[in-house]
C-alpha cells in the first residue's frame, strides 16, 4: 500500500488526534494498525472513505537528571500496516504542537448578524495547521476558519464572528462559549465567552438639524 498526507496535518503533543490516512490498496486488511512515534496504536479501516483512521499516541517525552520531562514537538512519521506485522515502506508527515491556551478575546461582543473580527489572545498556537473558532456550545457550535497572528511577541488567532444567530436577533444580549484550534479538531480546554447583542436601532437625532 502506499499512503498520502493524514488528515488532519497536525495535533497536540498529549495525542488523541483522530487522523484519516488517504492512500491505494489500504482495502482487505485484517489487522489495521499505525505505528506513529515508535508506538503502535490500533487502527480501522473507512470504507466509504478507503481510508485508515487511528488516534495519535502522546509525542515522545525527553526527562533530565532530575526527572523533569518535557514533550517533544515537530515531526514524526507515521506508518500503517493491514495485517499488524508489515508496515508500509513508506509514511506520512504528521507534526506534534503545543496545545492552545487561549485566554482572552477582543473584542467580547458584536451583533447577531456577524462579521466582528475577533481576536483570541493566547499561547501555544503555533505551527497549526487548520485554525478554528468555535462559537456557541459544544455540539451545537458554528466553527469558522481562523488565522495566526504573531506580532510583538503577542500569539492571536484572528476570526470572523459567523451569521445564523437571527434567533437572538430580538431578544435580549446573551453570552455563547468561544474556543479555539490549531488543527479544526482539538479545541483549547479554556473557553471563553462572547456576547452577542441584537443589532443597534436609531430612533431620533439630538439636537435636530
């Protein structure tokens, strides 16, 4: 079998990224498993997809004298075999970052109709891969596409609060949970809030012309 890059491209170095790994003859096997990070983890096969799917193993740790360890982050290779005991020649490139800490947002608020730019400060985003903005509650929430922003020494990711909020668009302002990702799958564990407010009205002008 030979295999293309997995999707996604990137994950925290704790591990437990799901990632899909595209590729030709993957079908027919009997034992999927990956080998990423010198670690075998179980793998399954996607059929509607061709794909194997299979969760990343924590990054290496390197410890010193006095037991002090640190997670390794960067690339490694991942491996994929069909019967548990031959592994593909080949592998692909998947990179292991830090997690997100995201730990405030400006501004806090904007209309129910969109298009704030949001900025999340924070710490750990870079080297992602596929940012997001999830606003709203987990199951329930709109993700957008986000970029990085690394000016002065200051990490941000920047976001266009999305639509589809016309709901609230009469009622009074009310406050969704806001996280962030660097690879559109594992969000930052700190969730901020956001306030959406219905769109301002002008009723008279003061003192008139």
């Amino acid at each position: 079998p030979s295999l293309a890059a997995p999707d996604p491209l990137s994950g925290p170095e704790a591990g437990g990224t799901l990632i899909t790994i595209l590729g030709s003859e993957l079908a027919n096997g009997s034992h999927y498993v990956c080998l990423c990070e010198h670690v075998y983890v179980p793998a399954s096969f996607h059929a509607p997809t061709s794909a194997v799917r299979c969760p990343t193993p924590p990054s290496a740790r390197t410890c010193d004298p006095y037991g002090r360890c640190l997670a390794r982050v960067g690339n490694t290779i991942c491996r994929v075999s069909l019967n548990g005991q031959q592994y593909t020649e080949r592998g692909v490139d998947f990179l292991y970052h830090h997690a997100p800490v995201a730990s405030a947002v400006s501004p806090a608020c904007g209309p129910v109709h969109g298009g704030t730019i949001v900025s999340v400060l924070g710490a750990g985003f870079a080297n992602g891969t596929a940012y997001r903005c999830a606003f709203g509650s987990v199951g329930s929430d709109v993700r957008v596409p986000a970029t990085s922003s690394f000016d002065g020494g200051v990490e941000a990711l920047v976001c266009v609060l999305p639509n589809g909020w016309a709901a609230a668009a009469d009622s009074a302002p009310r406050t969704v949970p806001l996280r962030v990702a660097l690879n559109a799958q594992q969000y930052s564990a700190e969730v901020l809030s956001f306030t959406l407010f219905p769109p301002p009205s002008l009723a008279a002008i003061a003192p008139p012309r």
